[in-house]
C-alpha cells in the first residue's frame, strides 16, 4: 500500500487531519446477517422495555434499587448480604468477557450492546425513514437549508428527543420500579423536582450521544472497545477481508478474465464501505472502530451474486485462517476457551441458585458474661437477625441442636414477612453437666415450622 492507503492507521477515519468531525453518512445494508441482527435487535428492545413492567409474584422482573439496596434478578430478590454473590458475579462476567472476545472477537458490540442496537436498530432507521437514504442524507446536509430540509430536520430530531425520553424512564424503572415512574410521569414535577432534573439531564445526554456522538462513543468513549487492542489476536474470528482473494481491486468488466488479468474478486464497487456504521474500509484490514456488525458482509455479498462469483470475500475469520487459506476449525484453543466461559457461567447460575432463603446473624452480647440461674444451670443472651429473602412469610423458631438445652426467646413470636427482616433476643440455658469448660461450642437450629433451615454455630461463656 502507498501512504495514502496507510494513512488510515494516522487517525480515526470519523477525524480529518485538522481534528474536525467526518460525519458518517451510513447506507441501510440489507441481507441476511441485517435480517438476523434485526430479530435480535428487536428482542433485545422489547425485553429491554418490557422487563421493569413484567412481575415474578409480587417482584419486578429485574431491579436494581441502589438506593434502598434491592436488587431483583427474574423475581428473586437480593439484599446487601448477597453482596458476595454479586462480587463473584462481576470477576464471573470480566474474565468470560475476556475468555469469550479472544476467541469471538466483538460480537457483542455489533450485535448486543445497547448502544449499536439503539443506533443502528432505532436511530438510524428513523433517518432513513425520514430523510431517506445515506446517500440523501448527505446531499441534503450540503445543500441549502430548504422547507423540505428543514422539517424533516425538525420532525427528526423530535422524535430521537421522545425516545431519548422513553430511554431515561425505562432505566429509571430500572432503579426504581415501573410504579413509582409511573407516579412520576403523572405528577406535577414541582412535587419532584430533583427527579424532574435528573430526567431532563439523562434525557439530554442519551439525545446527545444518539443525534450527534454516535459511533464516537465506540471509538472514544467504550472501554469494552479499547481492551479488543489487547484480547484480540491472529486467531480471532472477525469481520475480516480476504486480500490473498480480493486485491488487486478493479472494476469489473464485461467478459474479462480477471484471473488472467492478474484482479482479485473484490470490483471496488465501495458498497462496503458506504453502510459501515463507523466509516471505516474493511479492506485496510483490522482496525479499531470495526464493531462487527457484518453490515459489510452483507453488502460485498450482494456484489458477488451480482458477479457471480463466489460470496465470502469478507466473512467471518481469523488472520491467520487468510494466511493459510483455510476455514474455521474446532480447535482445542477454541473448544478449550469456549468451555471455561460456558463453565464459569454455569458456575455463577449454581451460585446464584442456591442461594439461601434466609439469612442468619446470631452473636453473643458484646460485653456480657454467663448468669447463673440457679446451683447446676447457666444462661447466655445472644442477639440474632434474621431476613426473609422468600416471598411467603415464615413462623421461625430456634432451638438447640447440639448440646441439649432450651431456648427461651425474649418475644412471643418470631413471625418474619416476606422480604423483610427480624430483630431479637433470646436465652440458651446450659447445665454444668452439658458444658465442655469456660467456651462450650453450641449449634443453634433456625426452624420454619418443622423444617430446619439452617444452623449456627457459635459458643456458650461458663464458669
């Protein structure tokens, strides 16, 4: 390649060499991977709005109340007692998003992240909707500021507004639930003014990064996006163009024979870089903005049919598989990569759902000594804490397992409802004969009826 072909390595292809935004005037592809990252999308969108509205029992489908420490995964809640769970969760996620990435490369930024799907799945097809196609787009904005410019401008933005708006409610459902939004939106925001700011300011800023950011945020912003740099290797399956096949590139002639005359496949027909969501050339090879979206796949294959040659010119692959002309294998890297991130998920989903259905705190009184009842009997106070983290409420009881002794609880009850929390204390009585010194290990027996839910084990203070 000549400087000039090079020079997209110099700086990001949405930047000139005076630092000023290229605007991506992105064509609509169409094609089978669109067709598939369309169905996707739109799942993806419809359990996006739909899950704060969505009730398991008396619990949302998902909520994530950082305010009041309550979060809800599928209609089971978790308080801050299941923070480990969440740690866990969260090393569980970071190395399966590492071990998953060397392998597949950025599938999720082109097929699953919220910010693509929004842009490319929403955003973008109202402007085409609107404003036509890429190509019209871009005429329009270099033209002079006519009535029919002008409302459809008007008209567009209007509505990235309104949906920024359905945005900023939705995650806020999220935090808070369906209802209390719902309480929002119908109130005057003078009874809730700081939430009323908060939602103009969110509004403000998801407008701003889908009207005018956009794919800046994949290049500038994404961490997930700078860390491919370093996951990403010569095995990785990626959007890739293959050049042993495609250069060099040349229009296509009638009855030619580009083999003779020394052309590659690709016709330079620029299809797959006019519906790049980023801008980018695929056939510089990798770079940095590629999200993997496939939209070039799509449009080089339309080409190939239109030539009838082969499709494929730019698929699925390693750099390595282009060196050597070869197709993806099985190998025991990938098989091994692919098994660690299955394991660690499955890991984590036991982890989760074997969960506890109550947790547990009983101490002895700080400070407090033995009392002696009578001339063979002696008693400690413990204080206990115990949460419901089920949806039905629990007649709870504890007794001693091990050694034999009574429990005399400082209540008449310990009836816990569902997802909430009780507080007491209680006595444990011990003879001499039933003590092992000055610290006698006990084991305390937390019942819900008949049933043993779990035990404590903790100590008895003697003489």
């Amino acid at each position: 390649m000549n400087n000039d072909q090079n020079s997209f390595r110099d700086r990001i292809v949405t930047m000139n060499e005076e630092g000023r935004r290229n605007w991506v005037y992105a064509n609509q592809p169409k094609g089978k991977y669109y067709n598939a990252r369309t169905i996707v999308g739109v799942i993806l969108l419809v359990f996006l709005f739909a899950a704060p509205h969505i009730k398991v029992g008396d619990e949302p489908l998902l909520l994530f109340n950082i305010l009041q420490r309550k979060f809800v995964l599928f209609g089971v809640v978790f308080w801050p007692q299941d923070f480990h769970l969440f740690v866990i969760g969260l090393i569980t996620i970071i190395i399966s998003i590492v071990t998953f990435t060397v392998v597949y490369g950025r599938i999720w930024c082109g097929w699953a992240c919220p910010q693509t799907i929004f842009m490319e799945m929403v955003f973008r097809r109202i402007e085409y909707w609107i404003e036509g196609s890429g190509d019209q787009q871009r005429i329009r904005a270099k033209g002079e500021d006519t009535f029919d410019k002008v409302w459809r401008s008007v008209l567009k933005h209007f509505i990235f507004i309104v949906i920024s708006w359905a945005i900023t409610h939705t995650m806020m459902a999220y935090i808070v639930g369906a209802e209390t939004v719902h309480q929002y939106i119908v109130s005057s925001p003078a009874e809730n003014m700081s939430v009323f700011i908060a939602i103009m300011v969110f509004t403000g800023a998801f407008y701003f990064v889908f009207a005018y950011f956009r794919e800046q945020v994949c290049s500038l912003v994404c961490p997930y996006g700078r860390l491919q740099g370093a996951l990403l290797d010569n095995n990785t399956l990626m959007v890739t163009y293959d050049y042993k096949r495609g250069e060099g590139r040349a229009p296509m002639r009638n009855g030619e024979d580009r083999a003779a005359a020394g052309k590659g496949d690709c016709v330079n027909c620029h299809k797959c870089v006019s519906v790049c969501p980023t801008g980018i050339d695929i056939r510089n090879g990798i770079q940095l903005e590629c999200i993997n979206c496939t939209a070039c796949m799509d449009a080089c294959d339309s080409t190939m049919r239109r030539y009838n040659l082969p499709e494929g010119l730019i698929r699925i692959t390693s750099q390595n598989n282009i060196i050597n002309g070869s197709s993806f294998k099985w190998t025991p890297r990938v098989v091994a990569y692919t098994a660690l991130t299955a394991a660690l998920i499955g890991v984590l989903v036991v982890l989760f759902t074997l969960r506890s259905s109550y947790e547990t705190t009983i101490l002895r009184v700080q400070g407090s000594l033995y009392q002696k009842l009578d001339e063979n009997t002696y008693s400690n106070i413990y204080n206990y804490k115990i949460i419901n983290k089920t949806d039905n409420e629990g007649h709870l009881s504890i007794k001693l397992v091990s050694p034999e002794g009574k429990v005399e609880l400082a209540g008449s009850s310990m009836t816990v409802k569902k997802q909430e929390k009780i507080q007491g204390a209680f006595l444990v009585k011990l003879t001499k004969e039933q003590m092992s010194g000055s610290n006698t290990p006990v084991v305390l027996g937390i019942y819900n009826g008949e049933e043993l839910i779990e035990t404590i084990h903790t100590t008895f203070v003697g003489p």
